[in-house]
C-alpha cells in the first residue's frame, strides 16, 4: 500500500531542473556530479524531439533516447578538436564546460545508473568496433572506457560478414539478447564504430489489472481510428489538467527510479503543445501535479521506431564532423576521420576511399516485449490493491489516451529524460 501515496519521481528531475541554471557556476556537488548535465541535456532533447518532429509525417510515431544521443555525442567530442569540437558542445549545450569536466559528469551518470536493482533494469552502455590494423590514440580509448562505460574490441572490417556478426554477437550480449540482428551491413573502409545502446525494462509499480483491458477505439487523427487494447486502471494519480496550455498530465511511477509522464493535448492541439513544449513547462506541471482520482485508460503498444539523425544534427550545427575538414586528430593522429552516419538503426553506407569514414550506431532497445516500447499491464502483482486504491467518497475524472499523446521516461537520480517520444498510432509496427 506504500506505493499508492509514491510520489511522482519526476519531482527530482524538476527540482533539479529548476535549480540547475543558478549553480552552474559554482556547483557544489563538486564537478563529478552529473546534475550539471541535467538542464543542458533536457534542453537538448527538446531540440532534439522538435527537429525529428519536423521531419517526422503524421500519424507516424516517434520514440527516441534523447540521452543516448547527447552520450553518444559526447563519446565522439571527446577526440574532437577544434570547430568540430566547439560546434558539438554548442549542439549539447555544453559550450561552458570543458571536456574533461563533460567527461567527469558522465562518468557518475554511467555510475549511478550502473547501480542496476532488480526490479528496474535501466542500462546505458557503449562499445567501439576499432578496425584490425588502425590503432586509435589510447587516450581516447581510455577516456571511453573510463567515462563512458566503453568497451573496445576489433573489428576485421575487410570482411564484412564476419565484421557484422562480430558486431552484432556483441551487442546481443551486452544486451541480454534483446537486440539482434542490429548491423546489415559495413563499409569495408571503416576505421570504428561507436556503438551506444539503452536498455531499459521497467515494471509499473502498480500494474494494471489485465481483466479490464478492452478493445477501444484510438483516434490517430480526425480521419483515421484504430482498434488498440485499451488498458484501465482505477486509483489515484499525480495529475494536473492545464486548461490554459490545453494539457492533461499523468505521472506512472516504476518500481525504482523511474517514471513516465503521459502529455495528453486537448483535441487537435498536438502541434501547438509540439510547438511550445520545454523543459520549463515540465517543471510547471510537474510542481501542479496532485494526488486525484482517476479512471486511466491506456493503450497497450509495442512500436519501434528507426530514427535517422544525420539531417538533424547538421540543422542543429554539428556541420564539420561530417565534412572532410572534421577535426578528430584525438581520435588518431595518423589517419584523418569523419563521421559518416549518425542514427538508428544503421544504414547501408557507400563511401569512398579517400578519408575513412566514422559511423556511430546508436541503440535502442524498442521492439521486445518487455522493453521500454512496450507498454502493457506488466506485472503479477494482485489486481485487488488496484482497486481497493479506489476513494469512494469522490467521483474519478475519466483520462481517456485515445489520441496521440507524448511521453517522457525519466529517471529521477541522475535527472535525465531517458526517453522521449510521440504516440500517434499504437498499432503502428
Ligand atoms: C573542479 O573544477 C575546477 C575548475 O573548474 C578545478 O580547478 C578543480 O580541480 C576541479 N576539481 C575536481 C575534483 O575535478
Ligand atoms: C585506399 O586507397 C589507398 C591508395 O589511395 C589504398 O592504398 C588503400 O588500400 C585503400 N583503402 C581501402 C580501404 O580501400
Ligand atoms: C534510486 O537512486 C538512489 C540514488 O539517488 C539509489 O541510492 C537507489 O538505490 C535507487 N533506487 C532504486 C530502486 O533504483
Ligand atoms: C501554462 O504554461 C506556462 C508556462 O509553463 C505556465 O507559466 C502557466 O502557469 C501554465 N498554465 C497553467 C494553468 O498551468
Ligand atoms: C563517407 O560516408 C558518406 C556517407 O555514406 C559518403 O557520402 C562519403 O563519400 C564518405 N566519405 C569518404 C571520404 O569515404
Ligand atoms: C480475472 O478474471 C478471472 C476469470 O474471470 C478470475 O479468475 C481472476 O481472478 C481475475 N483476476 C483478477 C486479478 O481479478
């Protein structure tokens, strides 16, 4: 019964949020601390989820781990030099920091996350697939494995087949088998691939009782509807109706860190909540939130999304690491690289021998079962503390998810936004 009265976890992520900007400056947690990052990085994923939005068509669903990418940046910033570095930082946000302090924040990111419990699997990981015979400068190989959790192994890549199913034996472990099958294929002239993957797995705290879950009606837009599984739970939420920014939020907490904060715009207002949404309407909702009695209807879904990033990162000023001026002389200081692919999954890459390329994978967890994607009544708790949570004394609002909604995934002891993303169509694959 502890857990009805749980409060919304996204409280830490908020406060720090809200206090972050001040002690920038003079942080004094000391410089390890990786809350430096949070309000930088909750900055960057909005960018981040605009600019895919832009992109994205209707209907379509957009689900990404806006974390994973400002690591994965980072990762590659680290042997940057010069614009290509300065441009990187500018895109993060990290223009008032150094690398090294940059580096030092996520190495307590990596290592408070690492603190894995068995209820919550949460997972933040990297791997570089170094080409047999090209020996990147140890410095930087060194500041992967200790900052970012990097594990190095080598890659013959002038055997592309072998190369592949090297690549992808390893992520299959270091991801207990849940992706597979990521690589199709390599160019055989590339020199590394930086590999980062989230994983996460997370059980409601309070299941929802599988026995109500109904075929329903979902919405996609005012043409197209649906038939999804239509999930209910009767009990008391964190909730805040925000009439004046057309908003209803919900707050689903998962056993350890984490939680989800549901975005339902009113009818036909997705684009105006698209267009005005940041960090700072976050931390409003989140301070509005209160306890209230709900009938909360939610589709059950399992999508996946591919997510390229190339065009999105180049609009948003990461422009050298791509051209044949990029500057990652701390990555090698025999051969010259440039970035060729940034994205997931990864895509057939055709360059030509001239520079060798760079390509950076970046891996979600999206299609099983049990994954983040994955959104159903989890759980084998009893149903009868469902709906004992039940007040008589007041009627529930009824909170109907059948129209696109937004969700964030957030985890509350390092304040990050996890995942982010747009329901659009649950049935979508
Ligand atoms: C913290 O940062 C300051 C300047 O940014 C530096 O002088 C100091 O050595 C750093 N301390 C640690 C423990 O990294
Ligand atoms: C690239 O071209 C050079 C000569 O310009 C050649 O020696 C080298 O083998 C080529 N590398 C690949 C991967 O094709
Ligand atoms: C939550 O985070 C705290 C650190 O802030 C950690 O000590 C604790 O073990 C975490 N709890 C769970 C269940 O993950
Ligand atoms: C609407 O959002 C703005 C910006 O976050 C906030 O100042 C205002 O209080 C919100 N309105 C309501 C009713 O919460
Ligand atoms: C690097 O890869 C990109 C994308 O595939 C390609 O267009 C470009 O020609 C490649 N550059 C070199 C020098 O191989
Ligand atoms: C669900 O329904 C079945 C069959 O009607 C019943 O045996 C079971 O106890 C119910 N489960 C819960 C959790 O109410």
């Amino acid at each position: 019964m502890r857990s009805i009265f749980a409060s919304c976890a996204l409280a830490a992520l908020l406060l720090a949020v809200a206090q972050a900007d001040h002690h920038m400056h003079h942080n004094h947690e000391g410089n390890m601390s990786c809350h430096v990052l949070s309000p930088l990085n909750a900055d960057f994923a909005f960018a981040l989820y605009k600019n895919v939005n832009r992109r994205t068509g209707p209907g379509k669903n957009i689900f990404m781990s806006p974390l994973g990418v400002s690591a994965a940046l980072s990762m590659l910033s680290t042997g940057a030099r010069g614009k290509t570095h300065s441009q990187l930082f500018s895109t993060l946000g990290y223009s008032e920091m150094d690398q090294a302090r940059v580096n030092e924040a996520y190495g307590h990111l990596f290592q408070m996350l690492g603190q894995s419990q068995q209820e919550q699997k949460l997972d933040l990981g990297s791997s570089v697939a170094v080409r047999t015979g090209f020996s990147p400068l140890p410095t930087y190989l060194g500041d992967l494995q200790k900052y970012y959790n990097g594990e190095v192994f080598n890659v013959d890549f002038s055997n592309p087949s072998e190369a592949v199913a090297q690549i992808n034996r390893h992520i299959a472990a270091k991801t207990q088998d849940k992706i597979k099958d990521m690589v199709k294929d390599l160019d055989p002239a590339l020199a590394m691939v930086l590999i980062n993957f989230v994983y996460f797995r997370g059980q409601w705290e309070r299941p929802f009782d599988k026995n109500l879950t109904a075929k329903a009606d979902f919405h996609v837009d005012g043409n197209t509807k649906v038939e999804v599984d239509m999930m209910k739970k009767m009990g008391r939420f964190d909730y805040y109706q925000d009439n004046d920014n057309h908003s209803t939020i919900v707050c689903l907490p998962y056993k350890g860190n984490t939680s989800m904060m549901i975005v339902l715009p009113d009818e036909n207002k997705m684009e105006v909540v698209e267009g005005f949404i940041n960090k700072d309407y976050l931390r409003n909702w989140h301070d509005k939130l209160y306890k209230n009695n709900l009938n909360l209807f939610m589709p059950k879904f399992a999508i996946s999304v591919a997510t390229p990033l190339d065009e999105t990162l180049k609009e948003m000023g990461v422009t050298e690491a791509y051209s044949d001026l990029a500057d990652f002389s701390g990555m090698s200081d025999e051969i010259k690289l440039k970035v060729s692919k940034v994205g997931h999954p990864p895509y057939r890459i055709n360059n030509k021998n001239k520079s060798v390329n760079l390509t950076i994978f970046l891996f979600w967890l999206q299609v099983s079962h049990q994954a983040v994607l994955s959104v159903d009544e989890t759980g084998t708790e009893a149903a009868a503390a469902t709906t004992m949570e039940i007040m008589p004394m007041s009627l529930p609002v009824d909170v109907m998810l059948n129209r696109p909604f937004l969700v964030f995934i957030t985890e509350h002891s390092t304040k990050s936004i996890i995942f982010a993303g747009k329901i659009s169509n649950p049935t979508a694959a």
